[in-house]
C-alpha cells in the first residue's frame, strides 16, 4: 500500500482518500474538510494555499487523526514542506507524541531553523529537558544554519543547570542576540531560576530597551528568591518610567507580599488592580485569593471570589485551599461540593486539599475513601505532593501506621515527606518514633533538613526533655545562621522551657524579632507549664505595650497559665478581653482552657453550665476537661454523665476510660472500676503505659512501670525501700486510692513504689552526686501519691527534683512543690 501511496498523483486525490479514508465516526469535522478540500485541490499547485491546512491541523485531537493527516500530506506529496513538516512536528508534541515528533523531523531532508527551532521547542514543551538541550546542540554542530532570536528563549527554558546556562549565555553575544529583548528576558528568567539574581540584575540593567515583558522577568526573578522588597524596588523604577503593571506583573507580586507579610503592599497591589479594571483577569484574582488567604484575611479572599464572572478549577482549589488553610474545614468542605453541583472535575491540588480537610474533621471513612481514589488513578507515583498529602491526613487522624505505610509506598521521598512524617510523630505524642525518623533522615545524602525539619524535631526533643540532643539542634543552627528565623527560634524557646532551662528560653526570647504573636505565645505558654501564671500575665501586657496583637493562640496560651496558676479571675477576664476587645470568636481549645480552670478550682456548676451554653458542639477535650475535673473532686453524678457524652463523640480514647475508673476507685466503688476496665477491653483498647525518663551523664534511661529489667534494679528497689521506711519516720501516708487494683495494702504500697517516675528518681539518687538536681520526664499526668512521696524525698535528700509530666513543671525543694499541691 506504501508502494501505491508513492506513487499515486497528486491532482487524484479522491483515490487517495479512497486508499486511506478519514473515519467520520472518528473525527467528523476533519472527515468533512477533507472532503471540502479534496474537491479543489486540483488547482492546489497554482494557488499554493498552504494555509488552507490550517483548519485541517486546528482538527486534529489525537494522534490517531494526526497521522491520519500525516498521512494524507504524504499522499499529496506536501511531506518535505518545511512549513507543513514543522506543524506536525509541532502537533505531535502537543498531542503528547514526542517520538513522532522526532521521527517527522528526522525525514525532513533540508531543515532551516524554524524547522530545528520546532523540534527544540516541542522537547521543552513536552518538559524532556535534556533531549531539548542535545537537539540545539546538535543544530549548532550539524548544520551551517545560524540560530536566531527564537532559537533561545525555549532553550534557555530548559537548562538543568546553571553551567549549562552560561554556556548558552556565550552563543547568545555569540550570535549578537544579547540586546533583543525576549532573549535577554530568557536570560533573566534563567539567572532568577538559579539565584543568580546579580547577573539576572546586571543583564537587566544593561537592557538598551525595555518592554514590560523584560520588567515582569525581572520582577518574577526577586519574587521567585523571596526578595520582596528588591521586587517592589523594581516596581517603582517601573513606575518611574511611566510603564503600567500587567496581570502578570499583579501575579508576580501578590505571593511575595504574602511570604514578606507585607499586607499593606498587597492591598496597594489590589486597589490598582481595581482602579485599572485588572480584577477580571482570572490569573489575577487567584493571585488575590491566594495572598489574603496567606494573611488569614478570609472575608477579602471569598469576597475577590464571589466577584468572579469566570472561575476556572484553579479559582475553586484556591478559594477551597484559603479555608482549608486556615482551620474551618468545614466551610472549605461546602465549597467542594459547590463545585461538585456545577460539574467542574476535581484534580490532584483538590484531592490534596480534601485529605486535609478530612484529616482535620477526623472523618476516618472519607479519609479513607480519598486514598482509595488516589490510588485508582494512580497518582502516588505521579507526583510526591499528593503522597505527602496523605502521610499528613493519617497523622491528623493519629493513625500513624497507615502514614508511615503511606510513607513507605512513595517512589520518591523529598524533605517535605521526611518533616510530615517527623511532625506526625510528634503532634501524636509519639516522640521517641519522631526522633527516630530524623535520625534515618540524616543518613540519606540526597536529603537537606531546612527549617521546616528543625520545627518538625525540635518539639520531639521538647516532649521526652533531650536537652542535650535539642542543645545540639541549636549548635547546628546557629553554624547555619538559621537561629534567628522566627519560627525556628520559638522552637528553641518552647524547647528549652519545656526541658525546664526557662532562663535560657527567655534569653533566647529577647534575641529574636518580636514584632508578631508567635514568640511571645511561645514564652507565655512557658511560664504557664512552669505555674507561673503572674509571670504570664506580665508578659502578656509588655506584649500590648509592645504594639503586637494577639492572636487565638495567645489566649490559649494565657488560659492555661491562669488554669495551672489557679488564676480565676484573671482567666475569665482574659476570656472576656479576647472576645470583646480583640473580636477572636473562642474555639473548642479556648471553652477546654475555661472548663479546665473553672473544673479545677471546684467551680463544677460554672463549669457544666459553660459546656451546655457554647455555641459549637463539645468536643471529646471539653468533656474529658471537665471528667478530669469530678475526678479531682469526687463528684461520680456528673463525671458519670460527662464521660457518657465523651465516649459518644470519642469511645477510642483509652485515657478517658482510665480517668473514668480513676473516679470510681477514689470513692472504693470498685463495681464501676471493673465495669469500665470490662468495656475499655470488650472495645480492643489498653491503657497507655506509663514512663518516665532521666539523663544520667549522655545517656537518656526510660523507665516503665512495674520494671525490673534494669541492670540496676535491685539497688533501685532497695534505694526505694530505704526511702520510704524514712518518708514514713516524717508523715508520709500512702495513698491507696491511686491503685485501681482490690488487693491487700502491702501489695498496694508495692505497687505505689513501682511507679515509673519513682523509680527513675531512686535511679537519679543512686547514680548522681549527693545534693545534685534531678530532671525527670514523665509522660503522663503524676498521681497525687508520688507528688506526695516526691516532696519528701527532696526534703530527706536535699535536692532540687524537677518533673514534667504531661501538664506542667513541678519544682520540689525542701518538701514544697512550685505548683502548690494545684495541678
């Protein structure tokens, strides 16, 4: 047939289209310009109306129907047209055929450079960067052609690398393109890209003309580097000249207002963007959703969005993103499914904001359901966000099984993997797991921690007190200059009060920028788990006389110092301020602070009555706030009725089981005890084990409770019997109803002895100079007992013992503890 095909005459065109017949169930328009162009190509050859294939190539939607037409072309004998030739190279490539590409080029027997210029940009645009970079190689090195002004942009497009660039660079003044202005504007994208803004600058400044194109390569070049005030530099020079932004310039500009917080640039930007009637650009306002989302301005961001007349997909991921963002999943959720009903099909950047909205509703079922339609379309090995994405959900859900399977399964794991599955760790307490994480990071050479894995480990560090390792992270930090960025100093901070060095936290406080609420929240919250409430308070107003506003996070912070310190008044005073002063609407965590305090200082009515008149529904932290509350009362009516609406919104939460039965064993109704160990069992669960950890020397030492695998046990346990034998000579009386066990009292005091923070003391005792401090870490709340038996001993053995557990500092001297018996 290819035989025929050869030798069929052009002017018999029928018979051609009789051989090779364009399928109209395929693609009727192109059967039927065919057809239309067919029945005049008789006097093709005198009129020479190559464009009439226009329509024809314009018809063209797959690469079925373009070798079709490929095909006919060769039956015309219009093969070797160089125009033509080049169009199918073109349409190939954008159908997503780059071997076709290649092979069409191939046959062509005289190419000039539109020709070899095509087949350059039909690589870029098919982003086969090297191939692009070899096939201009080899038009300079095969051919006696000489490349002209659209030779370049494409290929300084796809440079790998800067070396590459610079060569590229010399055959640009080579060849005297250097002062056309989209070649020098390529070669600025190119310098930007790299960050190699001097030289980027020094070619712009060089530029004997300018066109807004060369302004915005500019401008998008500081922009990309995050050198927002240099960008805004530009920008007036700019101005200057009397030239006009464009959309693109807007879009260049709003995200690096966003990544400076410059809010008042931004808005600048906005109102000229409404002055010269630029809003209805759809590039622009995305732009605009995106950077008041940035600021947390969401009435700006929906407001640019319901002005829209047109909104493209990128329009609805971003206005979905901006609430997303911004912690209201739920409104974010409304807007998907305002998007479902209009028809407009999600992509990759909606899935991932969905995995989040789902991962911060706890919805396990559509979390899952979100996974399972990643999967199908198979977009785990497509792109590493979207994988990141679902490590991040399952740690929002707290099943970190399936995120580190998740993790597991990625083809390529980047630093953004790597600090998502470290922070997952750590927000789920699992600290030790955390650490853990990091420590096979630092052994892949491909991988460079940034700031976003220095805030990622450093609060692991914080949670099981490794000082040694965190002081370390600091060292680090420091050798890399990265010490004073905001966030990764108020890490430092939060790191060193929480390990109970506050001294060095608040030194560390007054060396960073305090212009925004996040170090200053980092340091109340300090002194507040140290019981120092007063001090908290104190800070909060140099704060204000500061100029910094608070945010929510800083009355978070302020309500649990109150609650720590037993500060009532002050709290509810601080909760009044927040709503009528600063207009923040209180959220679960703020009505968990208020029920906390109220329910710890007996205040058990004001408490329930707070619960039952908050306009969003409880979640299981009111509830358990207000059960731990009747458990250290005593009052079993109400705790019985608040763990029966906390086991309706969360029953797989074992600490509430224990606190339940905490309650029942404190008053001796042991049938209640049994009752809820009985259901905690039936629903698969187990009581989190308790452990305490002390650094002897180097060496961090977990203690369990009930252990006697430590290679010191013995002298650990008979340290303990000495010490108790002489609390005892002093005042000291067990407290029995802290062991939820019906035994003898000789078995209770030995089970009281065996609590984990009791044996690492006896182990600091043993294993320390006389008089010297000791540090414990303990990761769950100290029973009344051991806080009991722990003043004693620092009284019998004059030491400083400090604790954290999992609430707040203890300070215990001379038999007194910082907190006044109140925790």
């Amino acid at each position: 047939m290819l035989s025929l095909l050869k030798l069929a005459p052009i002017c018999k065109v029928k018979l051609a289209l009789r051989v090779l017949p364009l399928h109209q169930c395929v693609h009727r328009p192109f059967s039927a310009v065919a057809n239309s162009i067919a029945l005049t190509l008789d006097d093709f050859e005198n009129k020479n109306k190559a464009a009439d294939f226009n329509v024809l190539f314009r018809s063209c939607k797959s690469v079925d129907v373009a070798k079709r037409l490929h095909a006919f072309l060769v039956v015309l004998g219009k093969a070797q047209n160089i125009i033509l030739s080049a169009k199918l190279v073109n349409l190939y490539a954008f159908l997503g055929d780059v071997a076709f590409s290649r092979s069409t080029f191939d046959q062509i027997q005289r190419k000039d450079v539109f020709t070899w210029n095509s087949m350059v940009a039909a690589y870029v645009r098919s982003s086969r960067c090297r191939e692009a970079l070899n096939c201009f190689n080899e038009f300079l090195s095969t051919s006696d052609l000489r490349p002209d002004f659209y030779s370049f942009p494409p290929v300084l497009k796809a440079c790998p690398n800067l070396i590459d660039g610079k060569k590229l660079h010399c055959w640009v003044v080579k060849t005297g393109f250097e002062q056309d202005v989209f070649v020098a504007a390529s070669l600025i994208h190119l310098y930007s890209r790299f960050g190699a803004l001097d030289d980027a600058h020094k070619l712009f400044v060089e530029m004997p003309v300018r066109d807004v194109g060369s302004w915005n390569a500019m401008i998008s070049g500081f922009c990309q580097n995050g050198s927002a005030a240099e960008a805004l530099d530009v920008l007036n020079s700019m101005k200057i000249e009397g030239l006009k932004m464009d959309t693109i310039t807007v879009s260049s500009l709003l995200p690096v207002c966003a990544q400076s917080g410059d809010m008042t640039s931004g808005m600048l930007i906005h109102l000229y963007v409404i002055k010269h009637g630029l809003e209805t650009d759809v590039f622009v306002s995305n732009a605009l959703i995106n950077m008041y989302s940035k600021f947390g301005s969401l009435w700006n961001a929906q407001k640019v969005f319901d002005d829209m007349k047109v909104r493209d997909l990128v329009s609805w991921n971003s206005i979905i993103a901006a609430y997303e963002q911004n912690n209201d999943p739920i409104t974010a959720l409304g807007f998907f499914k305002d998007m479902q009903l209009i028809g407009i099909q999600s992509d990759l950047l909606t899935v991932v904001s969905l995995a989040s909205i789902f991962g911060q509703l706890s919805n396990k079922k559509n979390s899952r359901s979100i996974h399972g339609f990643v999967m199908r379309h198979e977009w785990l090995d497509k792109d590493v966000v979207i994988g990141n994405s679902l490590v991040n959900m399952y740690a929002k859900l707290g099943d970190m099984d399936c995120a580190r399977i998740v993790f597991e399964q990625l083809p390529v794991k980047d630093i953004i993997s790597w600090n998502t599955l470290i922070t997952g760790y750590a927000q789920n307490g699992l600290a030790c797991e955390a650490i853990d994480a990091y420590n096979m990071m630092t052994r892949c050479s491909n991988i460079i921690p940034n700031q976003g894995t220095w805030v990622s480990i450093l609060p692991a560090y914080s949670h099981v007190g490794a000082l040694q390792q965190g002081m370390k992270i600091h060292g680090r930090l420091i050798k890399n200059c990265l010490y004073l960025d905001v966030y990764v100093n108020t890490c430092l901070i939060d790191m060193y009060g929480k390990c109970g060095r506050l001294d060095d936290a608040m030194s560390l406080f007054y060396e960073v920028s305090r212009e925004t609420p996040v170090p200053w929240n980092a340091i109340i919250s300090c002194h507040g788990i140290h019981g120092h409430g007063e001090d908290a308070l104190k800070l909060f107003k140099d704060m204000l006389a500061e100029g910094v506003m608070p945010d929510h996070v800083t009355f978070v912070s302020l309500l649990s110092a109150c609650s720590h310190s037993g500060l009532v008044d002050e709290g509810q005073r601080c909760f009044d301020v927040m709503q009528r002063e600063y207009k923040i609407r209180p959220s679960l965590k703020h009505y968990g602070c208020m029920v906390d305090l109220l329910g710890r200082a007996a205040y058990l009515d004001k408490a329930y009555n707070l619960v039952t008149n908050m306009p969003v529904q409880p979640d299981a932290s009111i509830w358990g706030a207000l059960l731990g509350a009747c458990r250290i009362h005593g009052n079993v009516e109400l705790g019985k009725y608040a763990s029966d609406r906390l086991f309706e919104v969360d029953s797989e939460n074992v600490g509430y089981y224990v606190l339940l039965s905490n309650m029942y064993a404190n008053v001796g109704k042991w049938e209640g005890v049994v009752k809820v160990r009985s259901l905690a069992r039936d629903r698969g669960l187990r009581k989190t084990p308790g452990w305490s950890s002390i650094v002897v020397g180097s060496k961090v030492e977990v203690f369990y409770t009930g252990n006697q695998t430590h290679p010191k046990c013995m002298e650990i346990y008979e340290e303990l019997s000495i010490l108790t034998a002489r609390m005892k000579n002093i005042g000291y009386v067990p407290d029995y109803s802290f062991v939820l066990q019906d035994v003898e009292d000789d078995e209770k005091e030995q089970i009281l002895m065996s609590h984990s923070e009791r044996l690492a003391m006896a182990f600091g005792i043993i294993s320390t100079p006389p008089r010297s401090l000791i540090r414990l870490f303990k990761n769950l709340r100290v029973c009344s007992d051991c806080h009991n038996a722990t003043k004693y001993i620092s009284k019998i053995t004059q030491r400083e013992i400090v604790v954290r557990d999992s609430n707040r500092f203890h300070h215990f001297k001379d038999g007194f503890c910082s907190c006044g018996d109140y925790w």
